[in-house]
C-alpha cells in the first residue's frame, strides 16, 4: 500500500498549497483538503471523513496542517488513525486567542453570550458558542508532532507554544524573527528545511 500527505490549509489558504510539499515527500502522495466549515465541530468533521475515506487505501497518513487548520484537525478524532504530524503556526488554546480578541474588541462575555455572534473591526466575528465549545472540547492529541512556531507570532505566545508543546510530548522548532505566517523566501526554506530534518529523525 502507497503513503500520503494530507495537508489541512490555515484561514484563508486553499488545498492548492500543497503543491509545495511533493518535492518534500517524493515517495508520498500528497493531497489537500478545501474544507468548507469555520467551526470545529463543522471542519473537524470534514477532516475524518476525508481520512476515514483514505485509511483503507494508504498504509500511512500524514499530516502537515497550517494555523486553525491544526486547531481543526486536532478536533476531528483524527489520531487514532494518522501517523505523523507536522504542525506550522498551530493554534493551540483557541480559548485565550478568542478571549483576547474580545479584549482587543473591548467585548465582554456577558455582551457575547446575550448577542451571539458579534461582528468586529477587525473584521473577525466573535462567537458564544464557539467559546462554549472550546471550553467543554479540551484537545487531545497522541500523535508524534513537529511544531514550527516564529518567534514573532502574534496569535500564540511562546509560553503557550512551549506548555502544549511539552504536555503533548512535540517536538518545537522556533524560527528566530519569524512570524505566524511563513510567506517569505527565507522563511520558507526554513520551513522546507525543518520538514526535511524531521523526515529523517521518523
């Protein structure tokens, strides 16, 4: 039986990134998934339908997943079934990331759960049932992971990169003056180099 990769895009992002990783695992194929839903409990379930449909085709799964794409996929119930996971600027406590931005929006709890949904100016939406849902919807995730985390990340801070990356026993790698999304030409031959490295340390 053949191997993939299977790569989960951040906010924003599309299946099509993918093309990046073939060269990464010329052994592998490698796929990505366009989920559709902005929720957890919503995306997450596009995620095991996608592995669940792979299982029986692929001897081994990976996952390289972007951003939310990693908070989604550590969501799904995914980790009884893949092998190995590469995480890029994962979200890791969507708790305290909503809970700043509401400070950011100067929204309190009380405001979010008697409106709903609450439209910001920085044009995210906040949501009270989101919110509930991490806090009833701890992660967990028993999968050997890499994380790569810039320095300059402004949605997880290194103290809570650190404290998930050792609670879960994950390997972290920090690009110095790198940021949450790894765009530039430096940073992505960082990136491919990481990859790289961790391929021969499986």
């Amino acid at each position: 039986m053949k191997n993939i990769v299977l790569y989960i895009h951040g906010k924003g992002g599309s299946a099509a990134e993918c093309e990046h990783y073939r060269s990464l695992f010329p052994h592998y194929e490698v796929m990505g998934l366009d989920y559709q839903g902005s929720a957890p409990w919503e995306a997450g379930r596009e995620i095991l339908d996608a592995v669940n449909r792979l299982k029986s085709r692929y001897e081994h799964i990976i996952l390289i997943a972007n951003s939310i794409g990693a908070f989604f996929s550590m969501h799904s119930g995914i980790d009884r079934i893949i092998h190995q996971a590469y995480f890029i600027s994962p979200i890791v406590d969507m708790e305290q990331l909503i809970c700043g931005m509401m400070r950011w929006a100067n929204i309190t709890e009380e405001q979010l759960k008697t409106a709903g949904t609450i439209s910001t100016a920085y044009g995210e939406d906040l949501s009270w049932d989101y919110l509930c849902y991490v806090r009833t919807h701890p992660i967990r995730w028993n999968v050997p992971t890499e994380i790569l985390y810039g320095e300059n990340d402004d949605l997880t801070s290194y103290e809570t990169i650190r404290s998930f990356a050792e609670e879960h026993d994950a390997g972290l790698t920090i690009m110095a003056d790198g940021e949450h999304w790894f765009h530039t030409e430096e940073q992505m031959q960082f990136l491919d180099d990481w990859i790289r490295n961790n391929i021969s340390a499986w």
